[in-house]
C-alpha cells in the first residue's frame, strides 16, 4: 500500500489525497453578512449534523493553502455569529459552484450565481430562496484547528429555524430523498447525485467568471435555459468578440445553416445541447451569433 506521512508531503498533496478517500461529501451552501450588511454566499465540504437536541451543524473554512488566508465567510461568522446554510440540490450545483469564485470583498455571489435572496426570520443573514432546505444558524463557538494554510476552522452552528420546501416532502410530511435530489462532492472535479452517480462540474477558482448578472438579458430570462445552463454559461471570463463568433461560424457550415432562420427558443434548444455536452465555448458562439 501507499504510504503517507502528513509530516512528510505537502500540504496541498494531503489535502487532494483526503478529499479523493473521504467522500461524498455533504455541502453546506453558507451565506452571511459582513458588518456592513454586505451579503456573501459561498459552500463548503467540510460540514455535517452532529446533534438534534440542541440542533448542531459544524462546518470548516480552511485557510488557503496558497497564501495562508482566511476566507470571508469566516470573517462574517466572527463578525455577526449567524450563518444560514442551504442545502444544495442538483439543480442549483452549477450556481453553486460559480458561487466559489473567489470574487473581490463586497461581490454579492448571490447576484454572481443568478441565484435570489430571500429574508430569514431570526437572523439578519440571506437565505438562498432555491435551495430545498434552509437553516437558519446562530455561531455558538469557533474554533481554530491550526495557523497554518488548509488549517480548519469549525464553525458550530445551532438551528434557530428549518425552511423546507413543500414539494420535497412525502405524503407523510418527510423529506422524500428522491424529490430533495441532493449533491454531494468527491475529490477533484467530481460530485456524486443521489442514485445517479458521480458527474464532473470543473473548478471556477482558475479564472472569475462573469456571472449571471452578467449574462444578455434575452438569455436571463430565457424560458429554456435552467439554473445550471446560466451557471454555466456565466463561468467564463468574457463573451466571444464579434470577430470570434464570425470565424466560428464561417468555420462550422453545420451550424451556420442551423441558427439561420430560426427563433429564439430553437437557438436557445441547438445551445443547451453543446451545454449539455459542457461544451460551452459552442453554445457560447451560437448565442452569440445571434445577439
């Protein structure tokens, strides 16, 4: 067998190695305010239940192993001492990981991911209005795990109030397990669905993507592209050029005689195909050939 020494390899390389053996992963899809009211959203694999009575959930922000930093929401929770964490269900997982894209302090994610805020009850902290269930927390303790960069922080958390959507419940009243839909992370790029196995959401950290706000309005408010499509297409870092799109197409007869004569929902369908595909840069072209 392999053998690792934590003393011995880099941190970087343990954390790859602990992440591909301990999976799936729940995420808690944390959202808070920084002291000015500013709003953050944000997940993180590093989380669980461990207590009913009282309700306890523990997350951990690490440090950055890069450069040894601390990431906001963890500044928030010391902050404010509330967090509400959404649960994340296949179709918002490619919003919430647009959500990870380490934007500048005072970035609302929320408005980044296309994803809506709504108002919590007993906490001045967002919920995300799409997830299936939210928790509305207050932080009862921090605690650090080291000052080293990929050094934890457990965040405790008590439940103050549960949201859970109707339409994933059975018929008597308990969350169906099918209908919730839930996600969960691997090592890498991979994610595993509920009783559909493992599928690749590739990392936003390499680049800022523009965000669904971002995104032409005509696309926003498509009828045919869901939330995942959006958050797909906003993980880039800009929009073809005029030029681009011209030599595309001029390069691909197949495709410029499809988009010719066709309305908007049809170019928006021929799109989602390559999306579905995770071919973006196509669906990006068609898109934009026609804006």
């Amino acid at each position: 067998m392999l053998r690792i020494d934590p003393l011995e390899v880099s941190t970087g390389k343990l954390h790859g190695m602990m992440l591909g053996a301990i999976g799936p992963r729940p995420i808690a899809f944390a959202s808070t305010i920084d002291k000015e009211g500013r709003p953050n959203l944000s997940p993180f694999s590093f989380f669980n239940v461990f207590s009913a009575n009282p309700p306890i959930l523990i997350f951990s922000p690490a440090r950055r192993v890069r450069d040894n930093t601390i990431k906001h929401t963890l500044e928030n929770a010391i902050a404010t001492k509330e967090v509400v964490i959404n649960v994340v269900n296949y179709d918002i997982v490619q919003q919430m990981s647009l959500s990870s894209t380490e934007y500048p302090e005072g970035i609302n994610e929320f408005d980044k991911a296309g994803l809506t805020m709504v108002a919590s009850e007993k906490i001045k902290a967002f919920r995300v209005d799409e997830a299936p269930v939210q928790f509305e927390c207050k932080v009862n303790q921090i605690v650090p795990m080291g000052e080293e960069g990929g050094a934890g922080n457990l965040i405790i958390c008590e439940v103050l109030l549960m949201h859970v959507k109707k339409e994933i419940l059975d018929s008597d009243g308990k969350i169906d397990q099918y209908k919730i839909d839930q996600v969960a992370r691997m090592g890498g790029n991979w994610y595993t669905r509920a009783n559909m196995g493992m599928f690749e959401v590739p990392k936003p950290l390499s680049t800022i993507g523009i965000g669904v706000d971002a995104l032409p309005e005509s696309i926003k408010s498509s009828k045919i592209f869901t939330g995942n499509d959006l958050g797909k297409l906003a993980n880039v870092e800009r929009i073809p050029t005029n030029t681009e799109v011209q030599d595309f197409v001029n390069n691909n007869s197949d495709i410029k005689d499809k988009i010719q004569d066709v309305n908007l929902i049809e170019i928006h369908k021929f799109a989602q195909q390559y999306l579905d595909k995770d071919d973006i840069n196509t669906a990006w072209n068609i898109l934009a050939a026609i804006q």
